[in-house]
C-alpha cells in the first residue's frame, strides 16, 4: 500500500516558559523566554495532484498560530506554558496531521504522529 503526504515547514518567533521546571540545572526555563520555534506539519493527501496546496496550507498554520498565539507587547507568539509537543498536539488535531514536529532553535524537537493500531489477530484488541 502506498500513502501520499505533503510536509510543510515554518518558522515562528515564539516565546515560552516551563513553570514547574523541577530541575535545579535549567531553573531559567521557567522564566519565559524566546525561541525560534520550527514547525514542520506532515498531512496525508488522496492524491499526487495536490488535493493540499503546499503554501495555502502552510499559510493556514500561519494564520491560526498568529489569531491564537500573538502578543502585541511581545511582538511574537506567546505560548506561556506550553512545551513542543504541547503545540504539536494542538496542531494534529487542528489540521488533522499525520505528524507534527515542533523544534527549538533547530536544537531540540518535539514529535508527535500517529500510529496504526497493531492486531495480534482478527479476535484481538489493538495493542
């Protein structure tokens, strides 16, 4: 079986905190601070004849991201709490995604996919 998906890949200004950073060594990340954070947003399509424009869909991730997320004082997206996998999560579900990586300063990433349930046999639960 073969299976069709575009990827598309941004980049946004972002700032963010980890409140309850229990680890002594990075107690800064629990002030905010400011990433570049990249996004890249794998979509399964139907077809090989782009049934998903590749810049009106990274234009749709832009604008949703930029109606909920920006600041006006800061100037960027301002995600408060909220860890990569975290805004990976929002944008699977949103955008009904295949996977979502969200990295920061394209040092560190947080991925989130889906996964195929796995059958022992016809009787059986997914594992």
């Amino acid at each position: 079986m073969i299976k069709t998906s575009i990827i598309v890949k941004l980049k946004v200004e972002g700032i963010h905190c980890w409140k309850n950073c229990p680890i002594e060594e990075v107690k800064y990340l629990r002030d905010l601070h400011r990433h570049t954070f990249g996004i890249a947003c794998k979509k399964e399509v139907n077809h090989d004849d782009r049934d998903v424009e590749f810049i009106e869909f990274k234009h749709k991730i832009q604008d949703y991201l930029n109606k909920k997320y920006f600041d006006t004082k800061f100037k960027c997206l301002l995600f408060n709490s909220m860890s990569c996998e975290m805004i990976a999560k929002e944008l699977m579900d949103e955008f009904d995604l295949e996977m979502c990586s969200v990295d920061e300063d394209d040092e560190f990433y947080g991925v989130v996919e889906k996964v195929e349930p796995v059958y022992v046999n016809s009787n059986s639960n997914p594992i």
